[in-house]
C-alpha cells in the first residue's frame, strides 16, 4: 500500500504531470504505441528516478503498456509530494515524500522492491544495490533493467567487472541521445535555475568554479559563461583539462580555485571534491552546491567542523559561519541543485531521456532470457529511433545516403 505525504494532494500534481506532457511529445507516442502493444503485460515494474512530474509521466507510458508500477524515489529532496500523490490516485503504487529521513528513504526502497519486480528502472543505482545486498532472495525474478545517470553507472561497471551484477543492465546514460543533450543542456540549464531561485543573486560578473568537464561540467560551463560569469574548470582528467582550456575557461586544481570563486558547482560524481582545504581558502560569501547525484562531493562534515555557527541565511540555503568570521553558504544540503533546489532538467530534454528509458526497458522484456547478467549498452537503433522521433516533433527533415553511398561507405576496394 502506498506511503506518501498527502492523498489529497493529487490534483495540484495531476495540473503539473498534464503541463509536462504537453511538452513531451515523444513520451506522448510512445504511450499510444505501448497501449496498442502492451509490451509489459503481467509484468512488475520497480522504478526509482527522481520523482517529479516528467517521472510521472514516464510511469504513465509504462502503465499503459501494461506494466504494474511501484515507485520510490531516488533522492528525499527531489521527490514532490503532490506528484506523488497523483500517481498513487491513478492507481500505482507510490512510496516516497519529501524530505525523508535516511532511514525513511531506505525503507520506502525496500517497499518498492516488495513486488518482486521483474524489471528495475533505477537512478543512482539504490534499487540494484538493495537487491544485491539485502534482498538477494529477489534475484531470480528479475529479467533486468535500466540506469538513468552517471552515479549509477559507475557502480553497475564496478559490479560486473567484479562479476557480482546478477541480470543484465542496460546504461541509458551513455546513450547519445541522453547523456549528449540531457547531461549537457539539461544540466547546463536546470542547474542555473536552481540556482537563481533559490538565490536571487545574479551570476553575470561572479567567478564560477565548474568541478569536473564531462558532459555535465560541460553543459555548467557553457551556461554560466552564457550569463556573462568568468568560468574556472577543475579537473583529474589531463585530456578533458585540456578540453576545457581550448574551449576558453581557466584550469586550476581546486585549491586555488577556492581562493578567487564566488560560486562552485561540483559535477563529477566522486566523493570529497571540495573538502577543508579548499574552504579555509574561500571569500567570504562563497555559496556552493552539488550537482553531482549522491552528496558527497562537497565534504559536509568538514563545513560543520570548520563552522562555529550554522544557521539558515535564506530557504534551502545553509549558512556556516568560519572562526575568522567568514560565511559558506551551502544550497540544499549538498544534494542535486537542479532537482533539490528546482523542478529538474526541462521537459523537452527529459522527453528523449526517457524515451530511451521506456524504448529500453522494452528491449529488456523482449529479450528476456536472452541477456546473460551483465552492463550493456543501449542498442544503436533505440537511440536512432529517438532521434527520429524528436526531429518528425520539430519538423525537421535530414538527407538519407543512396544505394551507391552506402555501397561507397562499407568498400574498401573504390
């Protein structure tokens, strides 16, 4: 039986999912294919993705093409207690509020693996992970599943390359379609919206320091350069340092970086980015954030053993007042900015991510027994098919190669 915050809360989320959805074409084609289909009929699906409403819509595709939904979400900050509402009023079962406590949020992911799910769509890697560690009796049932993030993938590689991952995974975040666009414009954007409402503060003029260029860091660097702010990249990578060097932004290692930023992005999905060392070096004033998917890139433990004073400087704001009287304002505990301080990625960007999300946990279920366990990429036709789909959205048409081009390309005696 589901656990949310408020029942009578679904109307204000049922407004929310309708104005994602009109925005969302490609989940909206698919959701009438799936129904003529029924590509997931008998089948019980666990899903855990950050659960506002273009998540919400994604159940509703995967509803329709016949799949028992159970929810949770993937982080206790992002999840909208109203949305939440309204796909438990349309008949899933949803486990999630806002703010949960650890133990709370442990236990509404255990509630949605109850089912005995056949197939997982996870973000972060929470399902998998209580699968393989507490509730390996559920194993046997399950035909595999998709991950959404980077976070996620990092773990699902550590697992099968130590032969532990039990189903087959397909990676929905190296997909072209996602990680190309999703990672950097919906980043880039959703991030920077986060941001300015929950700041008020302008970004033109102010040293932004971007933790990590990959597709993420890139997407951050792009918009804060857009609105008018001199960028700082921090790297481990030698090749993406120098990426970012030749596509115009300063490289410096973190520690003195920490000496000229007015705002620090973290975007690399590692541990202890920013720790002590760099913060007895920030001005005072210095506001950080994470949007890398787990808190732990900005070291919170040490904020709070550096600080004489925590206190709330605005909503959602967290303000550490250092011996020297200097002040560290931290956005929403450390945890994803866009989503915890914002509604999430756009819903036209998240219209191709999920479209790859529902076209391949229909791959998984029409393979089933046919994957050994392990983590494989999406197939070159589902990211294809996407691409199409969003460009007959737009209206735009692309040139096709001729019989003679195509012979051309795959000789090599011409």
């Amino acid at each position: 039986m589901s656990e949310i915050r408020d029942a009578s809360l679904y109307a204000s989320g049922e407004q929310k999912i309708q104005w994602v959805a009109g925005y969302m074409p490609l989940l909206t084609g698919l959701m009438h294919d799936f129904a003529a289909e029924k590509p997931f009929l008998g089948l019980r699906v666990a899903l855990s993705v950050h659960l506002e409403a273009k998540t919400a819509y994604l159940c509703r595709v995967l509803q329709a093409g016949g799949a028992e939904m159970y929810v949770t979400g993937s982080n206790p900050l992002s999840t909208q207690d109203d949305v939440a509402a309204a796909l438990a009023h349309s008949g899933m079962e949803v486990f999630a509020v806002h703010g949960a406590d650890d133990e709370t949020y442990r236990r509404h992911i255990e509630a949605a693996l109850e089912c005995r799910p056949h197939l997982i769509i996870d973000d972060g890697g929470d399902l998998v992970n209580l699968l393989h560690n507490a509730r390996r009796d559920l194993l046997p049932e399950v035909l595999g599943g998709c991950e959404e993030t980077t976070t996620g993938i990092l773990r699902l590689r550590a697992m099968a390359e130590a032969g532990e991952l039990a189903f087959p995974m397909l990676a929905v975040n190296d997909a072209d379609c996602k990680h190309l666009f999703d990672n950097r414009y919906g980043t880039g954007q959703s991030v920077f919206d986060g941001i300015d409402r929950t700041t008020n503060l302008i970004v033109a003029g102010k040293t932004v320091v971007v933790a990590g260029y990959g597709w993420c860091g890139k997407g951050v660097a792009m918009r804060a350069k857009g609105l008018g702010a001199k960028v700082v990249v921090t790297e481990i990578d030698p090749v993406k340092a120098m990426e970012a060097v030749m596509d115009g932004f300063t490289v410096l290692p973190m520690e003195k970086a920490a000496e000229t930023g007015d705002l620090f992005i973290t975007v690399t999905g590692c541990r202890d980015v920013i720790t002590k060392d760099a913060m007895r070096r920030m001005k005072d004033g210095a506001i950080l954030c994470n949007a890398g998917h787990f808190n732990v890139e900005i070291h919170i433990g040490d904020l709070e053993a550096l600080a004489v004073e925590t206190y709330e400087s605005r909503k959602n704001i967290t303000g550490y007042r250092m011996a020297d009287g200097r002040v560290l304002h931290l956005i929403a505990e450390g945890r994803l900015v866009n989503l915890a301080a914002g509604d999430g990625h756009p819903a036209e960007i998240m219209d191709m991510s999920f479209a790859i999300q529902a076209l391949s946990a229909r791959y998984i279920a029409q393979n089933r027994g046919k994957l050994a366990p392990g983590l494989y990429p999406v197939p070159k036709a589902i990211d294809r098919e996407v691409a199409n789909r969003r460009l007959r959205a737009w209206g735009v048409q692309i040139d096709t190669l001729t019989p003679a081009q195509e012979a051309y390309l795959h000789s090599w005696n011409v």
